[in-house]
C-alpha cells in the first residue's frame, strides 16, 4: 500500500512523486520502460521556470544540452522562406529560459529528485489497468509483473498521450480519427560542435530554436528543427486526420524539409543517430479530459497539456506543473483522509490558478486557428509573396504600396481579404 | 521479413534501439481490414509496420514499433487493431528523444 501510486516517469510523474514524496508521503513511481525517458520524445524545448518552486539553481544541476538564445519562426513555400529571428544574451545565462536536452537525460534527471525525495522508481513496469473499491473508487493499479498489484490512495496518471488509466477512469472520451493529435516524427543529425556554432551562429551552449510553418504539403502542422551540443534534431508534426487523407509518408515531409533550399544547408551532412516518433495531443483546453476523479488525478499529456499555440509551442513545463500540482494536491488529500473526487478538487483549482489551465484557457481558440486551412496552406505562400513584392526591384516600374501587393498577393494565393480580416481578429483574440 | 521496405528505410529504424518482446502487443484483424477501402494504417505509420498482403489482407510486424499509437487512432475500421502497451522493460527505448 502507498499513498499515491504515479504512473509515468515523464516530467508530470517525476515532479508528481517529488512533490508527494516531498509531503512526506510513501510514494510508487511507475515507468513501463527500461528507464526514464526510454518512450518519450519531444519537440526540443525545456521552459524551466517552473522549476524554480522545485529545485533552487535547476540549472546547474539540469541536463541540457543547450540554452536557446536564438528562437526562429519560419514561415516557407516550396521556393521561399521567411524567419522571424530573435535572439538575447539574457536567455543565455542565469536565470536562464530555455533548453534543449535528450529525453532520457531530462527526465532521468527527473526522476532522480523524486527518487531523492523518497519515492519509489519501479520501471519496467506496465500499469495495465485500475484497481478499484466497491464504490466504484481508483485504489490503485494492477500492473504487468507478477502480484504485481499497486493499492493506493490515490493514483496520478501520466501515462501519456495514449493514457489508458484516463479513459479506463471514464474521465477521458476519445475523438474518432485522433482529431486533437498530432503525429511527431524527428531525426537527430550528428554534426561536430564547431560546424553547429559556426552554421547557426552559436557559442559556447548558445542554442538555436527555430518552428517552421508551410512545410507540410498543407497537412495542418509544422516542422521544427534545435540544436544539441554536436546534433542537431529536425521534424515534422502532421495532424492525424490530414495525414489519413493526404495518403503520404511521414518520413517524405520530414525528407522535403531537409532538402528545402533554406533547411538543406543547415543539416548538411549530418549523421543520422536516432529516427523517432511519438503522438502530440495538441487540440488544447477544450480538448482536456476531466482532471479529477474519485482516487485520481490526470496530469501532462495524459490530459492534453501541449500547448500548440503558432508561436508558441510548449509541453514539459505545463507536464512539470500540473505534476507538482498533482503531487501536492494528492498529499493533502491522503493528509485529510479524503481522497474521493471532492477531497482531490484542488488540484483543478491550483491549476486555474496557475499558468497551466490560464494559458490553455486563454488561448484555447489558437490551435483551431494555427491547425485552420487558410494558415496551414494559404497564408504562408502570402506572406511569403508579400514580402518577396516588397523587396523586388521592378524598375523602370515604381515601387508598388503595401496595399497593392497584398491585394495581388490574396488574388495569386486565392485568400479573401475579408477572411483575413476575420482570421486576423481571431488571432488578436486569442492571442492578446 | 522486412524485404517490403528500401534500404534507406532500413538504415532510419536501424538507429532505434528495440528491446523485441515475445509477445505481439499490436493485432489486426485482418478479416476487418478485407473490408477497409483507406487503408490509412499503411501510410500513416512512421515505422512502416503495416504492409497490404495480395488476399487483401493486412500483414502487421510489431517489433520495430514506435508505440506511438498512430495506427488505431487513425483506423477507419472499428476494432481492426488491438492496441496495448508492449511488456515492461521491453519495446522501443529512445535515447536522444
């Protein structure tokens, strides 16, 4: 018997079994792989504040590959591409902001503190359903080694996009065809350290993140593509439903941005290292299943906590703050001897109350936007022209005014100003 | 086995470590997949796992799978694909994920 059995050994269940075990409760930290990390795979970017309430100076002790001080928004056709690029030496040093690390390093790491704290790491262990009361309540989970049943007080699922424990809890109704996921499929390309500082103008552990939008054959998603210390790791995200009707390969779109002509030099002869692939849920807020319920509680991908926002796009730290949510909200439950749906309710109401539903909440319109048709296959080719209008010399032709060339830009690219009015504004909505 | 796929696509899944269980942890129902006319399993699934056979079934290799889940959320026939996790400890183990 524990007091709260987590399943997943992800970032929500490390800071999960930390926080819990940090409350002085006995804690199971179940990983149905080999080692932390060993199913997980991301888009590249650690955001850490959120660490700051965990582990003071996370950033000496973090794994990371490298601090992004570079952050690139590309918007591309077939035969342009046009990059937003940022960079500050502020995200550089103390107290830092994002990273990019290996999956396995990261949430290793993770684990370790939770592990420190007094909880029980049992990897290799697949938790293959529910255990519950006569009520109906979760009292623990059974799992796949022999008695290998887990009785709890409470359980905290994150257990993934995929997460079982969710639905079998009632608390999670699939969508037909994945509707709100996204299919994430990524190459890591060895390269030596000296070609990545000097091709990306990096030094040190500067690092450069840079999302790409129109380099998916109009498949609703986007690629990306970050630097490690001597790799760097490129990739594309379909949506389910638009990669089953574009009837093409996963692995062609990532191939086509490689050999894109603004992408092609970067990762030029790189040595593949490792081909992955994983499930993003990515339809945000209204997406999310019921977060509590009568001996559990859902955290991080499990409950749709990828923010796939344009230019935004983030994971760990909301999977890290509901975790540590999580973890306190159970404590206090098993503290008060009321672990039903009511006695766990505050973990919804530290989540409104943070980052991790405020943001979701407040752009829970932006995935609808950014996955839309006329972003996704329109309004990159527009811009592109746009831009491509305003810097073409045509003379003896005077220069044409900005209302000119987008006018004749929506006409090449079939837009309707009106739709890009309204887009606009739901932009301004959403985003603002 | 695994003579449907070209070479290139070999040398990209011979970079991922697969800790192969015994046990097949993906089924098909390839008497439900006679009927399906999509067939979006085939192309969807980035490990390339599913392959049509000439009797118009499905042939399905599960152990260079990515677990990823692809393959019965995007299915079009109702309980075509059984999908679980592999054993513990075994399955796909990313290293640079």
């Amino acid at each position: 018997m524990f007091d709260v059995v987590v399943v997943g050994a992800g970032p929500a269940g490390c800071a999960a079994a930390l926080e819990a075990a940090r409350a002085g409760r006995s804690v199971a930290l179940v990983e149905r792989g080999p080692y932390p990390g060993a199913k997980n795979v991301y888009g590249g970017v650690v955001y850490g504040r959120v660490l700051d309430e965990l582990v003071p100076r996370w950033w000496e002790l973090m794994p990371v590959q490298r601090w992004v001080t570079r952050r690139s928004t590309m918007l591309m056709t077939g035969t342009q591409a046009l990059t937003v690029d940022f960079r500050t030496e502020d995200w550089g040093r103390p107290p830092y902001n994002g990273a990019t690390a290996f999956r396995a390093d990261l949430d290793g790491w993770l684990a370790s503190l939770a592990q420190d704290a007094g909880a029980v790491l049992v990897p290799s262990t697949v938790a293959t359903g529910l255990l519950r009361d006569a009520r109906g309540r979760v009292t623990g989970v059974s799992t796949d080694r022999p008695d290998g049943d887990l009785t709890a007080g409470v359980v905290i699922a994150c257990d993934g996009v995929n997460s079982f424990l969710a639905k079998e809890a009632g608390l999670f109704r699939p969508e037909p065809g994945g509707r709100h996921l996204t299919l994430g499929v990524k190459e890591t390309l060895a390269l030596p350290r000296e070609t990545i500082e000097e091709r990306f103008a990096l030094t040190g552990r500067d690092g450069l993140d840079l999302e790409i939008l129109g380099c998916t054959r109009g498949i609703p998603g986007g690629g990306f593509l970050y630097t490690n210390l001597d790799s760097v790791s490129i990739g594309v995200v379909l949506g389910l439903p638009g990669l089953a009707s574009a009837k093409v390969r996963p692995e062609e779109l990532l191939t086509d941005l490689k050999a894109h002509p603004a992408i092609a030099p970067l990762v030029r002869g790189g040595r593949l290292t490792e081909y992955a692939a994983h499930l993003i849920p990515e339809g945000g807020y209204d997406s999310m299943p019921e977060l509590v319920g009568d001996g559990i509680l859902v955290a991080g991908d499990a409950a749709a906590m990828c923010l796939a926002a344009g230019i935004w796009l983030e994971g760990v730290n909301f999977a890290l703050g509901a975790g540590m949510y999580a973890g306190r909200a159970a404590a206090a439950a098993v503290a008060s001897g009321d672990t039903s749906a009511t006695g766990l309710a505050g973990y919804r109401r530290l989540l409104e109350d943070s980052f991790v539903l405020a943001d979701h909440r407040k752009l829970r319109r932006a995935p609808g936007l950014v996955f839309s048709e006329r972003v996704q296959r329109q309004y990159p080719g527009l811009v592109c022209d746009v831009v491509q209008g305003m810097f073409q010399v045509d003379n003896p032709r005077p220069k044409p005014g900005l209302r000119r060339l987008l006018t004749r830009a929506a006409r090449d690219r079939r837009v309707r100003l009106r739709h890009l009015l309204s887009d606009t504004l739901t932009g301004l909505r959403s985003f603002g | 086995m695994t003579d449907y796929r070209d070479s290139s696509f070999e040398a990209r899944m011979s970079t991922v470590d697969f800790r192969v269980s015994d046990r097949a942890h993906i089924t098909v129902d390839t008497e439900i997949c006679r009927a399906c006319t999509t067939r979006t399993c085939v192309h969807a699934c980035p490990a390339d796992l599913f392959v049509p056979t000439s009797d118009g079934g499905i042939l399905f290799n599960y152990e260079q799978c990515f677990e990823c889940g692809t393959c019965y959320q995007i299915c079009d026939a109702q309980g075509a694909i059984t999908w679980t996790y592999p054993d513990g400890g075994s399955g796909v183990a990313f290293r640079r994920g």
